[in-house]
C-alpha cells in the first residue's frame, strides 16, 4: 500500500493522518515539535488549541454546528476528542485544552498505520502528500511553498474587515452606488447622518481593543491603519478616509449624505459583503455592538470580524481544487488554515475532507462528492471558487451554502432547514459506504 506523507500535527494533520489512516492507508506524520516550536504553541502534543478552549456554537442553526455533527457522524478524530474532553460552556462545544490535546496526540501515536517523525520538513515532497503547517508555518518552509507555487502566491495577511451577510443588510437605508456612477454599481453605500455619525465616532474611539499577542508583528498596523485608530486623528478624519461621501447621492434624500460606510461583494454570489477600510483591532463583541450603530448594519449578521494579525495562506482559487489539492498534481494537496478556512473546526474538516480525497486516489476509487448543501462541500467550494478577486480567509456560514429552493423567512427555521438538508446528504454518503 503506498505511504501517504502528512506534514504538521495540528488540527488539520492529525485529522487528515487519522482519516487516512482509518482507511488502511500507512502515514508518516511529521511534526518540528518538540525540537521546535511556532512563536503561538508552548506544549509538544498535537492539536494544541492556542486561541480559546472553545470550539465555538453546537447548534444546527449555526452554521459551525452544523460542521461539527457532520464531522462526528463521519467518525472525526478531532470531534471524537473534544467530546470526550468536554467542559460545561453553556451552547458551545469547549473542552479541556489539554486533556484534548493530550488525547489527540495518544491516539494518533497508538495508531498501528500512522508513524510520528519529529522534525521540520522544509521542502514540499513530492505526493502523496498533505500540507498542513498552520496559520504559522515556519519561515523555511514558508519559502518553499512560496518557491513550490512561484511569487504571488504566498500571503503574510496582517488586516481584514468584517464581513457581513447581504440579507442581513437593511437596503431601506442603503443603496447601490459607485463613486460618481462610475462603472457598474459595485458598492452598496450605508448613509449615516450627523448624529448618528458622530455618535459612532464617540463609541468607535472609546471601544475595547483586542490583545496584541506576542507571536503577532508588531508592525502590522504600519501598512494599514485600524479604522478606531483612524478615528482617534481627529473627528472628522474618517469623512475624509473610508467614510468619504463625495460622489455618492442619498435617493431617500437626494443630497450627498454626511458620511457612507461603503459595502465591497466578497463573494460570487453576493452573499457575503466587506465593509471597505474597516481593517480593526477591537475585541469582537466590540465590532458587532459598534458597527452595529451603522444604520443600514443595526441587524447585520457577521460571518466574520476583523482581525489584525500574521497569517500565512495560499492564495486557494488559483491554485487549489475543491479537494484542497494542487490543481497541477492531484496528489499534492494543503490543508488547515492556510488554505483559508479560518477557525479550529473548519481546518479539522479541511483536513478530512483532504485525506478523504487522497485516500480515493492511493487507492484508485472514486472520490466522494460533498455538494455545496454540505458545510464540509460548500468549505471546499468556496477556498476554490476561481471567481473570487479578492479571496481572504473565512469561517463557515450559511451564506456560502446551497440556498434552499423555497423562501423561509425566520432565520433560525431556514437554517435549521439548511442543516436538515445537509445532513440527509451526509447520511446518505455514509449509508452508500464511500
């Protein structure tokens, strides 16, 4: 049987050894620790959860629960490992941090088809093989995936804005617009009158800033200022910034607003919008009650905040496929958080839904299709969605999945409906014994 390579035992590496390894499939597993460590991890065992002890929402209607009971009825180690190390948190799934820890790295070291090689891999090897080093890939080997792809497509991400869904937008209090009406419409402009401008302003430079971590640069603001810092320059600084009204014309008014926060399409779809020069620093909670005193954004669901930070990641739609693999060598692929999934769950089902696929290929079977109706699907879909122009790393939402066919208006039913639908699919992929 032909010996799959693995590269890193974080929640992607140990998920996609286990997968493989489950299938009958030898893996050698390499992992630089103990003899070195990333500037985030302080333990030698694998998964180590740097961030939170939660694996954030267990709820259906929430579309990160929803990937979490896909991945437990498709036998996820990572799954497997948190709730058996589980700790009360009310709706979420936390876990003991290092009884998970300790748990995942026994049984990947107890299993009879997986090989633990403790060193640094500063080469991609030629496939099999899986990539998944991290949000903080070594720099060695950070050059050598920047040499495997060529120049351009390696990115140090240091800022992004928020992203909020376009259903949850009120357009009574915004409208689409280019500066000027130049071009299509590719903006959707948010108005905010004087007091309710500088309202925002009080809050925005009062707000709550997140830690700066000592594995962050700290010169990452140098290049692009947050939006809270923009604002502390003075009380009108962000009418002449990201706010600028000029160009743009209320229709409810007639008249060029006081101040516009302008929404960018993240997506295809259109699903999913960035709100233009809002890159930020403040603590999460923070973002959503602030941003949320923008007129248009009072309900706004946020799939993503912001965040301020180093971050390595491939630029995925030009260069890998649904399966996270190389799209020039199938039998290359990456897989965690430098393929732009974003959070612990989604790298763990990057990293299943990698090895699931090379298990197929070293085994000469058909590889399983996960359609977009799937969390696990939609992720795959979306980090390779060859239409993005702006591609940046995400968590899972709804909003990237399959809409339904019929309208349900209240959100919590028509996700709930989404996550019944998704798991018909999963149960039936189980059922056909792929």
């Amino acid at each position: 049987m032909t010996e799959v390579k693995v590269i890193g035992a974080g929640l992607a590496g140990a998920e996609a050894a286990w997968q493989l390894a489950q299938r009958g499939i030898p893996v050698k597993l390499y992992e630089m620790k103990p003899g070195k460590k990333s500037p985030a991890h302080h333990t030698d065992t694998f998964a180590e959860l740097v961030c939170s002890n939660s694996l954030r929402g267990d709820r259906l209607e929430n579309a990160v629960g929803l990937l979490k009971e896909e991945l437990r009825r498709l036998g996820s180690l990572i799954l497997s490992c948190a709730e058996a190390t589980r700790v009360e948190a009310g709706g979420c799934l936390a876990v003991d941090r290092q009884g998970f820890s300790d748990l995942v790295t026994e049984k990947i070291k107890n299993h009879p088809n997986i090989t633990v090689v403790s060193e640094e891999v500063t080469e991609v090897p030629e496939g099999p093989v899986i990539v998944a080093t991290g949000p903080l890939t070594s720099d060695a080997m950070s050059q050598a995936i920047g040499s495997y792809f060529g120049t351009g497509y390696l990115y140090f991400f240091d800022a992004a804005a928020p992203l909020v869904t376009a259903e949850s937008i009120d357009m009574t209090k915004a409208w689409w617009q280019s500066r000027y009406d130049r071009g299509t419409p590719d903006y959707i402009n948010c108005a905010m009158n004087k007091e309710e401008y500088e309202a925002f302003v009080r809050e925005l430079t009062g707000a709550e800033e997140a830690e700066v971590h000592g594995f962050e640069d700290k010169n990452v603001f140098e290049g692009c200022m947050p939006v809270e810092v923009m604002a502390r320059r003075g009380f009108d600084t962000l009418r002449f910034g990201p706010l600028k009204p000029v160009g743009l014309v209320d229709p409810n008014t007639g008249k060029e607003p006081y101040a516009v926060v302008q929404l960018r399409q993240d997506n295809a779809a259109k699903s999913v919008f960035n709100l233009v020069g809002f890159q930020t620093h403040l603590k999460f909670p923070e973002q959503k009650r602030v941003f949320s005193m923008i007129p248009a954004l009072k309900n706004a669901e946020f799939v993503r905040y912001g965040v301020m930070h180093r971050n390595t990641f491939l630029q995925s739609p030009k260069l890998l496929d649904r399966y996270y693999a190389d799209r020039r060598d199938p039998m290359v692929a990456f897989a965690g958080q430098m393929t732009g999934v974003e959070g612990y769950v989604e790298s763990a089902a990057s990293g299943y839904l990698a090895a699931v696929a090379m298990a197929a290929k070293v085994q000469d079977r058909p590889i399983p299709q996960f359609p977009q109706e799937t969390a696990i699907g939609a992720l795959g879909l979306y980090i390779s969605d060859e239409r993005i122009e702006h591609f940046q790393p995400m968590n899972v939402n709804f909003s990237i999945i399959t809409p339904l066919e019929k309208r349900i208006r209240k959100k919590a039913e028509k996700n709930l409906a989404l996550a019944n639908r998704s798991l018909e699919i999963i149960d039936r992929l189980i059922a056909e014994g792929f």
